[in-house]
C-alpha cells in the first residue's frame, strides 16, 4: 500500500490490505495445531476454520519439501543396503 502511494507500481496494480480474518487465522495457524482449536473451541465458523487450515500449511517450496521428507537419514530397515526388500 505505502508503495502504491509512493508510486511505484505500475498504473492500475494495488495492493489491498490483508483482511482481518486472514491476520487472526494466520497468527493462530503459527501457535496451535488446528486438532488443538477444534478441541478448544465449541463452534467455529466455516470460512475461520477454511483460513486456518490454509495458513496451517507452509507456503515456500523448500518448507513442503521439509517437511513431506520422510527420511530420517537411516537407511530403511526392510529395504536394506540394496534398496529392494
């Protein structure tokens, strides 16, 4: 926004600021497990529960490929050395 008013994105290109709902849903997304706010909380909305979810999973390629990794550097014990069990 303080780019836009500075002027340097292209004519007709702003930026609108994030909403409410996805500030609240991401901040709670960084300090709980969405299973722990189900359980926390009786009734939550179907469009806070949706935002919640999304900012639950990372964003960058780097971090899904992190932490989608399920190697734990050993090797896999019914496989073996060869790679075919």
């Amino acid at each position: 926004a303080a780019a836009a008013a500075l002027g340097l994105l292209p004519l007709g290109k702003t930026q609108s600021p994030e909403s409410l709902l996805d500030i609240a849903a991401r901040k709670v997304a960084e300090k709980w497990p969405f299973q722990r706010v189900e359980e926390r909380f009786e009734r939550i909305p179907e469009p806070v529960q949706r935002r919640i979810v999304y900012w639950s999973f990372p964003r960058s390629e780097r971090e899904i490929c992190m932490y989608s990794s399920f190697n734990t550097g050993a090797e896999d014990p019914v496989a073996g050395p060869g790679g075919a069990a």
